[in-house]
C-alpha cells in the first residue's frame, strides 16, 4: 500500500491553523507574552525537544502517521504532544475547570472533534497519556491520540 505522506503533512499544517485560530487556545499559549509569533517558538508541526532552559512557557506539538487499516483503506493517526511548566500549571477560563493542561485538554478535543472540520470525516478522540519532558521534574504534559479510520481510500 502506498501512503500519501505529503497529504499527512498538509492536515498536520491545517490542524495546527485551526488549533491556533481558537483565540483560547491562542491566549493560553500566549499567557500574556508580547511575542505573538508561536510557530516554531511554541508550536511545531512535529515532535521536538525545544531548549526549556530558563523557559516558563506552554508547548504545543502535533505529529502523526498513516496506519495500513485494510486493502483499500488506511487510517491516519495524529498525536498532539503539550506540555507547561510547573510555575504556569494553574490557570483559569471563565466556563472551564482544572489546571491549565486541563483546560488545554478541553480546547484541544473541541476543535479535534468537530465533524467534518478538515474534509476527512471526524477525528475519534483517544486516551490522554501523561508525559514528564525532562528529568528536572519542572515539565508536566500530555500526548492525546486522535484518529480518522478511513483517512485514504485507495484505487
């Protein structure tokens, strides 16, 4: 079976346009910070070890791949990684409980599961693994599994 690569990238790209026009998501991120420029700062259409030395900031990442399913169908698989500091753990949104992974969490699944946002039929949410990014104990995140089961019909 021949994977469409390319096509994977394009939806990693659109996923994180969505994600970053939430203008919750957006602030959260941004957590009052004057740079308002989070590709490549924050925000990475891969999965990376940004320098966190003398950072207090909130990292988004997405990545994924393409899962043979059947013959004629494959599933795409994308996996959002985020992750804060401790110092910014709490925070809080008028309607929304928890710290601020939690609340990122929330926002995150909102736009993912949206039906028919990206042209591909809607995402299946998946479990919410824990993360612990260095071995200072100064990072605490998450890695959220979203797939579509049919992402690619092919001839």
């Amino acid at each position: 079976m021949i994977y469409n690569y390319n096509l994977l990238g394009k939806y990693k790209e659109d996923i994180l346009s969505q994600l970053l026009s939430n203008n919750d998501i957006n602030n959260l991120l941004l957590d009052g910070s004057t740079n308002k420029d989070l590709m490549y700062n924050q925000v990475f259409p891969c999965f990376c070890n940004p320098d966190l030395t003398n950072v207090s900031k909130t990292f988004l990442m997405v990545d994924g791949f393409i899962r043979e399913g059947t013959n004629t169908v494959q599933k795409m698989v994308i996996d959002i990684k985020y992750f804060t500091n401790y110092s910014l753990i709490q925070y809080s949104l008028d309607g929304f409980y928890g710290t601020r992974l939690d609340i990122l969490t929330t926002l995150i699944d909102g736009v993912m599961t949206q039906s028919n946002l990206f042209g591909i039929g809607r995402f299946n949410s998946g479990d919410r693994q824990i993360i612990y990014p260095t071995d200072d104990g100064k990072w605490l995140g998450y890695v959220m599994q979203y797939t579509v089961p049919d992402f690619k019909k092919v001839k």
